[in-house]
C-alpha cells in the first residue's frame, strides 16, 4: 500500500520484473523492412548485398513498447485511489455503513451514495462482511452480509422524505458491535439533528468501549435548505431554514398551484451568518388561494417543499336573508348584492330549500361556514340564537346587515345597542341630503380604503350612544354618525353594517367600497380555524398523495397511515407528507411544522472518530485509466510499425498529390461530428413557431422525412399559394413545414399531410397534438397519393395502411365521399371532383347530417363547421407544385392540361373552405333575401 | 523516402490522357515536313511520291482513256454510265514505313515519385506523338506486328485503340517477331530491362531485311540513382523475384555500376546494326525525346 494508492491484485506487479527481457526481444525483433518496387531488380538479381547491416529496433519505439506493456501490468494489478482509506485496511473484521436518509441528505444524495458505495466496494475488494444502516428507516437488527448483498440493500437506499431518527437505532447498533468485535463503522452523516436524542450521545461511549473504528463522512457544513410556510396576517409568508450558514445565501422560491403550475416566485437571502429568512409573498387572495405547493426552487429535497391545504384558503360564507324565500326580484334581493360582492375571494353558500330563518342558520352553522352572513334578519328563536351566539364564541364571524326586520325587532347579537326604527335622510319629508362616509380611522380595520364621493345613505339604524360606541365603531358617516359597528366576543367577532346589504337605504353595495369592506372583514376570519364538526371524535383522512425524499408527489407508500384530521405535526415515516384526504376538504402533511428549525449535528461527543469530508472521498479506480493508455500505445506502436514498414508513406505519398481528397477526408470529419439542429438554417420567415406565423396566414405541410415528398409538398403549397393570391383575395406567406410532435399547429387553418409509407409513424404526442388541432378546428388534408396504385377491393396500398395505422387512435368522424352538393364544391369555384396529379382518387370528408326530409333542395350543404379531415388519394401537392420561374415540376396523368387547372381550383376551393367554413352554404340563400327585400 | 508505385494492367493501357497529351506534344512539334528536299525522285520509290497515281492498291481516280493505252486498263464498270471510256488509277503506294513499338509490360507501369509519370505513360505519350507528327509529315505509321501502316488523319485514335484490344503485349518486354521493309524504319521504346542478349536477338530479327531503328530507353530517375539507404526488401513486379538487402546504400553502389553496363550493352546493339539509342528519364519533359526522336527519324531519311 503506498499511501492512498491500494492493489486489487498486488502480485501481478511482479510481472514488471520481466520487462528487461522484454527490452531485449523488442531489441532484436526489428519492425519488417519496407518494401520497394523495383524492376530493374532482373538485370540486377545476382548482385548479392556486400554486407548484411543487422537491424535494430529504434530505441523510441522501444520505449514506446514497454511503456505500453508497463500500464497493461499496472492495469492488471488493479490500482485503486481511496483517500479515504475505507475499507482498505486490510483486516477482516465487518463494516458498518450508516447513512443519513432523511430529507436534509436529499440534496447530495448523489455523492452520499457514491461515497457509500465507494466504501461498501472497497469492502468488497478486502473481502469483509458488511452492514447497511439507513438512519430515517425504522429501527432494525443489523446483520453483516456479503458485500454484493450490502451493495443491493445500499441500492435500494432513498431518501425519506422526514427527518430521521437516529437515536431509535443505538441498541441495533450495540447489539451489532457487541457480536462483532473490531467492527469498522462508516458514518456518511448529513449534519442536521434530527428529530429526537441524537444518536452521537449514544455512540461516543459505545465507540470507546467497544473500540470499534468510527470514520464520519460529512459535509463540512451541512448544505440542505428546507421550508416551513405560515399564514400570517392575511400574508403568504414563508420560512426558508437552514441547519447552518453553508455559503447557500440566495435563492429561489416558487409557489405552484395543483396543477404544478407555477403562480410567483420571490427571491429569498439569508444574511451570511443566519439560518432562517423569511420571504413574502404579495398576491391577490384568490391566487393566493390556489397555491398549493411551495418550494425552493433546485433543492430536490422534500424539506424544501410546503404543502398548503385547505385550512389557510378560502373562507366559507354563508349568507341568510330574513326576508321571504321566493323572491319576485331575485336580482334585487341583498343576497345577491353579497353573493356577488364575496365570489371573488370567499366560498360563499346559501341555504337551500330551507324554509326559515332558524333552519337556513342551521344548515351554514353545520356547513362549517367560518363567516355567517345574515343580511336583515330580525328575531331569532332561542336555540338558534344559541348557536349561533356559541359560533361566534369559538371563533366565527358574525357579519350581519340593517333593515326593517332588524330595526323592528330586539335582538343581544348585536355590537351596539340600537335604536328602534331608524332615521331617514334626504326624503320627501326631510331636508337632509343623503350622507356619505367619513374616512374612515386608522384603527378601523377598513383603514387605507377611501370612500368614494358618491355613496349616498338615505336611511340607517342608529346606534344609543354608549360610552364605548366610539371603540367599536369602525366607519361612520359625515356626521359621525356609526354606520358599520363591530364587536369581539369570544374568539369571534360581530359586525354590522346599519344599513341593508341592498340598494334600498343606500348605493353603497353598488360601490366598489362595499367589495374591498367585506374583503376585509372575511379576511378577520383568518385566525379563526372552525372547529370540527360539533364535537364529535376527529375525521380519519387516508394519505391521496405523498412526497418522496426528493420532493416530488407520487402515490402513497403502503406503509402510509391516516392522520386524523387535526394532525399538526410534523411528518414521520408513518405519516410521509403529502396531502391526506378527500381533494376538498383534506390537510397537508409537512415534513417540518411552521415552528421547526433546522440545527447542526452535534459531534463533539464523539472524540475519537476520524472525519472525512464528503467531497474528496471519493475512490478512484485507475483501471480504466491505465487499459485506455496502454491501448493507445498499442494503437501508436501499429501506427508506427506501419509507417517503418513504409506503407504510410505510400498513402501520405498518394494523398499529398491529391488535394481534392485531403479536402474530402476534411469534409468526411466535419460530417461525423453531429450537425447542429437543421431548422436553425431555415429562413426565419419560414420558421413554424416564429411570430410571423401568428401574424400572417399561410398553408403548412408536414416533414415527412422523405426529401422527395417533402419539396414537393412545399413546391405545391408554394404553387397553391401564388394562385390564391393572383385569384383570391387570400394573399397567403409563405408555406410552413412542420413537425407535429416539436411545432405549434394552432397558427395553421390547413395542414396538408402526405403520407410516406417508408417513415416511421409519428409518434404518440405528435398524434394528440394533430388530434387537439383537429378538434380545435382545423383541418387536416391527409394525400395518399396513391391513386395510380390503388385499386378499388383490393388490399391496401402501402399508404393507406399507413393512414388508417395513423387514424386508429384519432378521433375521426365518420366519412362520405364529398357529395355533389358540399359547400366544398362551391366555396370558391363550382367543380364537381378534386384532381390532382390523378383523377381517379376520391375525396372523403366528414359526413354531412342527412338533408332534411321533404325540404326544399337546397344547392349546398354544409355542418356545423368546417371538416376536420380531408382524406384525398390524388396527390394534389404535386399537380400544384410549381418552380422559381412558374413551370409545372410534375407531369399530370392524363395530359389533359386542364386537370391541373381544376387541381388548382380544388386547392382553391378546400383553402376557402377551411377559411370560412359554411358561410358560401348560407349564401344561397341571398336571392331569396333580396326578393323579401325588395318586396 | 522516395515512394515508388505500380500502375496494374488497366492503367497501362493508352487512354484518353495519353491520347490527348499526345495530340497537344505533337501540335508543339516543328511542322518538319520531312523537308521537301527529300522529295526527290531519287528518292520517289520509297519516299514521297504519295498523293500521286502510281503503282498501289487504293483507288486514286479515273481518268479518260487515251488511245493507244492498253484496253486492259479500262474500268469497264465505270464507262458504261456514260459514253466515255475511263481509266481507274490506283494511288502510288510508297512501301516504306515508320514502324513503333511500344513496351507495355508491368515493369513500365513503374513510377516513382520523382517522375512527372510512369514509364509506359511517358512511352505512349511519345510514340503516338511521333506517329501523329509523322503522319502531318506525309509517313506513314503502323505499330510493329499489330497494324498496318497508314497515313490515316486520326492515326493517334486508330494506334490507341489498336493498342488497347491488344492484351498480349501487357506481358510483353521486348518487340514481337516482324520484317519492315528494307527501307522502313523502326522505333522500340521499351525500358529495356531485359537481358542483352534478348535484346540484341530481338533488334537483330527486326533488323533482318536491312531496316533500320531507333531505341528509346525510358529510364526512372530512381532506377538510374537509386537513392534508398537502411533495409529493404526489392521485388520485381514481372518475375515476382524478391531480394532483401541489409543495406541499401551498399548495394545501390554495385547496382549503378551494374545499370551503366547495361546501358552501355544497349548502345553497342544499336551502334551494331546502325541504328540509335535515345535515353529519355521521365523526369524530363516529354517534348526532349520527342524532339531528338524526330530529329533522328528526319535524319536517317536524308541519308536514305
């Protein structure tokens, strides 16, 4: 052993002995001779060489041989580099592998099981027993086994995605040490404590007595960053933790909804020496109400990740109305000024088929409404009043509105006394005008609102004056008179607006003020957790979707238990976080409370450990290395025995002559190194995804693959193109090639699809993508154009069995061959067929519904909407091809010059068709509007 | 190094390259048309008295009978159109001809890479040159033992493809077994790497009946110098025989002394039977040898 540098099989490097032999066999083995043509040879054969030179070896190839021979030896003995030393001690005694799996190790976890199998390896090469310890796992005996066994159980190793528990493995361990005298212990440590007794406590003296050998592997200072996300005051904010300043000072967060969509990202710093920072983020409730994950953004870690649930979203609001259930003018009722008002950021519910006043409460109370609205409510029988006196209590929010009811009846669940009746401002009989609202105070939650000018009251509750009437008035009007009133009784809260929640004593819910008022006072309801049910014994929620170590949300594992529904812990290996029942009304588990903090592992109990960083332990196994330089040798020892031989000389002698075949191996070895993409040569104009596509209509074919096909598609389109714009009021660009699977078909009203029987089919998200087209309205134009083989009966041509391989998982509607009265024959010019480079091919295309019975015959006919798919046999692509300077590039069958002109009109006619669908259809009718008209 | 390559059968066979280098060289050539002075009719059996009605095979012309001449010489087939009586005459065949040969054998596809081309390249370049020149000059040309000898306008064409469709003379090293005439002239160009006395036994055959020649030895600069040194193995492409040698450089000593014997055998054979040797290397231009060549074809014709 020379330091850090170990032999698997020391003894073959007994071979480098022989190497001085070897010298002299290469000595006196020279390479062969060259060999000359040379025909004067015959005059000159009985001329015998004077002297015989003995020829030698050249002393560089020499060296450049036992080089070679000297790395195949070295190789064969299986140098390792382990600056570790694990595992290369020698001894026999068994290895203990423990490492960290909980979520902090989910950051490197690459290089932490490098490192462990590293050690596991070298194990292997020293032939010693080993164990397999992952600290997150539930506690189990620890049993030596062969080191390809360890390797397996070391492979199926994941991080967990909660803190570990080391402590709850000491008396395996023991058990372990105490069976195993001289066992060796490697610790690839993360550096966070975890969640219970830290297990280095428990070690330090098992160490000392037992005298195993400890090495602990660990960072220097432990990377991992994690999350805990708290709702406070109506603001997202989040907690980025960490277990100690590791460098990792900046970042990302990024907040996702349900879909994995992200909504905001916020940059987060910690100051150089913190561990925590916090990071809000600043958003409208109703996107903040759609979050449901956040994360730091690049740490693939479940730590990193917050799962939000319902609790912190949306309020419940229930609303009930005091007046009559039917009402004759649903849109003047005050439940819809509310309900309208609340949408935007709260659930609202209203009572349904309930008759009453009391049931309508009851109903909300037991929907677990957190904000009950009740909008001119008068009295209320003594039960209700109860409970509705006991929601308040535990925390609800008791939002309630004026009126006539109100105002007559007498009633404790109110924040003020009021007056009975109610004054009336600005009416026939009064010389007030209607008030507006004063500012409001800042101690008033409604605070940094700004009444508009004209919100006119013409009639409100009043308030006695009580001494404590100013602390819980929150708005009041010019004269301050108390128009919004508020009271805290136990958790909760009560508030009340003196006027209706209608138009009927005021405009203010016509206000924008009204919305931003009831915002704020929803958003009171915060703190204010219903509790569960009335209760009862809390719900069981089963685990839907949990995390794994890294992060990502997968289904849960078997060994995933329920939680109840009050669970506020964090998350355990029973409880892996994720998100527990239904999608509704479930909660998120988290892999750290709100509370949690993340704090380095303690070591100093164990003194007598060696530490190893995690980054420089790495093994190096130089065997690679030292077969690949002997190769080269070999190959650089062929090369030169070669060019002694003088056949090198001959090539080079060759190719010096021949400049134009240096060029060609130069273009050879330019075209074996992989071109870059192809389309980044296309013209930009014609770049399928580019904005010009958005902006101008044009046709587009697909690349097939097939160079032929594929030019006269764009020569065709190119044709079809300067013929609707010479024709038509269509001044197309020019065509587009696309790839389906890779472009974005939306810009493209008509794609014409030829098919190449000799490529592969396209591939699955290509076909959804074509199907996503077809059915968001445009068309295809499949062309077998294979009109010329196919005959009717008979077996599928090639092409065809192409097309139906392809339209097998389409949504394709039912076909008919193009009647004579499609609007398809009519959009542009009349023509009876579809020709292209053949006549004979049919065209099919979506079937049109029967025509009416009896109806008047109509001239043309058409669906819906325009034919998703236009199947043609005619090679139309090629009849319309034309080149630079306008000239046909394909021969049409037939001869007949005017088929290609009808070819041209069928292109005419099936782009307008997919241009404006049915509107030639509608357009037969026109003589008959006229004759109406004129009439 | 000096590398040195082997041209296989197909490339030693005149194609479109030599073709038409030999075309450019011979339109490079003096226009010497053999002088006028050797038109004498002292000359005139044998020499120029083509373009002539005389004695010959080929159809010259008709010409109105003349009385008194022998009724035997009427083309009766011709005088019956009309009522005339016509004489066909023949054109007066000179008997004397430039006959070359050309070594294709694999040791002329021998190139190495201080030569501007192989051997049997520079020799086809050259004779076709000299047989086009030649035919410009009025003579006519044949290749020895394949063709006849002609004045065709396209001579180059008709030797090249005449040597195409022979495939025996790929194998060949010295000139086949044939008699010119007594006042034809012969011109072999080979490399001559044969032993002398086969050449002196081939050069005697043709020489039998009194014609005479010239020898054009096409030489690779590097079987004149032999520039290698160290180890080497020497194989030869026509008998297949190899000879290593230690070293090379000793060895190339011996071989030059060797290669100036030889040569010196060569010039004994032409000097022998009066005829001439010309040592073209083929890192020279191809319009030296030519040059000499036409000179000496020239010259044997005055002294004729």
């Amino acid at each position: 052993m020379l330091g850090p540098l170990t032999f698997a099989a020391p003894f073959a490097l007994a071979a480098l002995a022989a190497l001085p032999v070897l010298w002299w066999l290469l000595r006196v083995t020279p390479p062969r001779p060259k060999r000359i043509a040379f025909p004067p040879l015959r005059i000159a054969a009985d001329l015998l060489p004077e002297r015989q030179s003995p020829a030698r070896t050249p002393p560089w190839l020499l060296i450049l041989r036992l080089l070679a021979a000297a790395a195949l030896i070295l190789a064969v003995a299986g140098p390792v580099w382990s600056p570790s030393g694990i595992g290369a001690t020698g001894a026999r005694t068994p290895l203990l592998v423990m490492i960290d799996n909980g979520f902090t190790a989910a950051h490197d976890w690459r290089t932490r099981m490098r490192v462990a199998q590293d050690a596991v390896e070298g194990a292997a090469r020293d032939g010693r027993p080993v164990a397999v310890l992952a600290t997150a796992e539930p506690a189990a005996p620890v049993e030596a086994r062969q080191p390809a066994a360890a390797l397996e159980r070391l492979r199926a190793v994941a991080p967990r995605p909660h803190l570990g528990d080391r402590a709850a493995h000491l008396s395996s361990i023991t058990a372990f040490l105490e069976k195993q005298a001289g066992a060796e212990i490697v610790w690839i440590a993360d550096g966070v404590a975890d969640a219970g007794d830290d297990l280095a406590k428990g070690l330090g003296p098992l160490v000392a007595r037992t005298g195993a050998g400890l090495t602990i592997l660990a960072a220097e200072r432990p990377p991992a960053l994690a999350l805990s996300a708290a709702d406070a005051g109506g603001r997202l904010t989040a907690r980025v933790l960490r277990a100690a300043p590791n460098g990792r000072d900046a970042g990302l967060l990024r907040a996702l909804d349900a879909k994995g969509l992200p909504l905001a990202e916020h940059d987060f710093r910690f100051a150089p020496d913190a561990t925590e920072t916090d990071v809000g983020f600043e958003m409208p409730v109703e996107l903040r109400n759609a979050i449901a994950r956040i994360e730091v953004a690049g740490e693939r870690s479940a730590g990193a990740v917050t799962l939000m649930d319902e609790r912190g979203k949306r309020r419940r609001v229930g609303i009930v109305f005091g007046g009559t259930a039917d009402q004759a003018q649903p849109l003047l009722a005050p439940t819809y000024y509310l309900a309208r008002a609340l949408q935007p950021f709260a659930d609202v519910q209203e009572p349904r088929g309930a008759k009453g006043v009391a049931e309508s409460v009851a109903q909300m109370l037991d929907g677990q409404v957190s904000v009950l609205v009740l909008a001119d409510v008068g009295a209320m029988d003594e039960e209700t009043r109860a409970r509705v006196a006991k929601f308040v209590d535990e925390g609800g929010v008791l939002l309630r509105f004026a009126g006539p009811r109100l105002a007559a009846g007498n009633d404790p669940l109110v924040p003020v006394r009021l007056r009975r009746g109610g004054r009336s401002l600005g009416g026939t009989l009064s010389w007030d005008s209607p008030k507006t609202l004063a500012p409001f105070a800042p101690e008033s939650p409604f605070a940094g609102l700004v009444p508009p000018a004209d919100i006119g009251v013409r009639r409100q509750i009043l308030a006695e004056p009580d001494g404590d009437l100013p602390s819980r008035t929150w708005a009041s009007l010019e004269d301050g008179t108390p128009i919004v009133t508020a009271e805290k009784r136990g958790q909760g809260l009560v508030a009340l607006f003196h006027v209706t929640a209608d138009t009927t004593w005021s405009n203010l819910p016509l206000s924008g003020l009204f919305i931003d008022m009831l915002r704020r006072v929803v958003g009171l309801a915060g703190s204010a957790a219903p509790a569960a049910g009335q209760g009862g014994p809390a719900a069981v929620l089963a685990p839907r979707l949990t995390l794994d170590g890294f992060g990502a949300l997968g289904s849960p594992p078997a060994s995933a238990v329920a939680v109840s529904a009050d669970y506020g812990d964090r998350a355990t290996g029973e409880h892996p976080p994720g998100f527990y029942g239904p999608p509704d009304a479930g909660i998120a588990v988290n892999a750290l409370r709100s509370s949690d903090t993340l704090k380095p592992l303690d070591l100093a109990a164990l003194t007598g450990a060696r530490t190893g960083s995690l980054a420089g332990a790495e093994t190096l196994d130089l065997r690679a290395g030292l077969f690949t330089l002997a190769l080269m040798l070999l190959v650089l020892d062929t090369l030169a025995a070669l060019w002694l031989g003088g056949f090198l000389a001959r090539r080079a002698g060759r190719l010096r002559g021949r400049p134009a075949v240096l060029a060609l191996a130069a273009l050879a070895l330019a075209a074996a190194i992989p071109p870059g993409p192809a389309r980044a040569e296309e013209p930009p104009a014609n770049r399928p995804n580019g904005i010009e596509s958005a902006l101008v209509t044009r046709l587009a074919y697909i690349v097939t693959g097939d160079a032929a096909i594929d030019e006269a598609s764009r020569a065709g389109l190119a044709g079809l193109t300067q013929m609707l714009a010479t024709r038509t009021a269509l001044e197309p660009g020019e065509p587009a090639g696309l790839d389906p699977a890779k472009d974005e078909l939306a810009f493209y009203p008509l794609i014409y699809w030829p098919i190449a029987p000799g490529r592969p089919q396209p591939s699955e998200a290509a076909i959804r993508r074509i199907d996503a087209f077809m059915r968001n309205g445009g068309t295809v134009l499949f062309d077998t154009r294979d009109a010329l083989t196919s005959r009717p009966g008979g077996p599928p041509t090639p092409e065809t069995a192409y097309l139906r391989k392809m339209l097998a998982t389409l949504e394709v509607p039912e076909l008919e061959i193009v009647p004579a009265d499609h609007v398809l024959t009519k959009a542009f010019y009349l023509v009876d067929s579809f020709p292209g480079r053949y006549d004979t091919g049919q065209t099919w295309v979506e079937a049109l519904p029967p025509a009416g019975e009896g109806g008047e015959r109509r001239p043309a006919r058409a669906g819906d909407g325009v034919s998703p798919i236009v199947i043609t046999s005619n090679d139309l692509a090629a009849a319309w091809a034309v080149g630079k300077r306008g000239e046909a590039l394909y021969p049409i069958t037939g001869g007949d010059q005017r088929q290609r002109e009808m070819a041209f009109r069928g292109g005419v006619n099936i782009v307008m068709y997919t241009l404006t669908g049915n509107y030639k259809a509608d357009q037969v009718h026109v003589p008959a509007l006229l004759e109406r008209l004129g009439q | 190094m000096v590398a040195t390559r082997l041209l296989g059968e197909t490339e030693r066979r005149p194609g479109r390259g030599q073709t038409e280098g030999a075309l450019s060289l011979a339109e490079r050539m003096p226009r010497l048309v053999l002088e006028a002075r050797r038109v004498s009719t002292s000359l005139a059996h044998g020499l120029h008295g083509r373009r002539r009605a005389g004695p010959g095979e080929s159809f010259w012309q008709f010409r109105p009978f003349v009385t008194g001449e022998a009724a035997a010489r009427i083309d009766w087939r011709r005088s019956a159109r009309d009522d005339r009586l016509y004489v066909r005459e023949r054109e007066w065949e000179a008997a004397h001809n430039v006959w070359i040969w050309i070594d294709r054998s694999a040791s002329m596809g021998f190139a190495s890479d201080l030569a501007l081309a192989a051997k049997v390249d520079r020799a086809l370049v050259l004779g076709l040159a000299l047989a086009d020149t030649l035919v410009e000059g009025g003579e006519r040309v044949g290749l020895l033992g394949l063709t006849r000898a002609t004045a065709s306008r396209r001579i180059v064409e008709g030797l090249a493809r005449a040597l195409v469709a022979d495939e025996a003379g790929l194998t060949e090293d010295l000139p086949p077994r044939a008699s010119p005439g007594r006042f034809d002239e012969a011109v072999l160009m080979s490399d001559f790497l044969t032993p002398l006395d086969r050449v002196g036994a081939a050069v005697a055959d043709i020489a039998g009946r009194g014609s005479r020649g010239h020898l054009v030895q096409i030489v690779d600069p590097i079987e004149e110098s032999f520039p290698f040194a160290g180890q080497a193995v020497l194989h030869d492409p026509e008998s297949g025989h190899e000879l290593p040698i230690g070293d090379a450089g000793g060895w190339g000593t011996a071989y030059r002394r060797r290669i100036a014997i030889h040569r010196e055998g060569l010039a004994e054979i032409a000097r022998a039977r009066g005829w001439t040797l010309t040592i073209h290397r083929t890192d020279r231009p191809a319009s030296e040898a030519a040059l000499r060549l036409l000179t000496l074809v020239a010259a044997s014709r005055g002294a004729a």
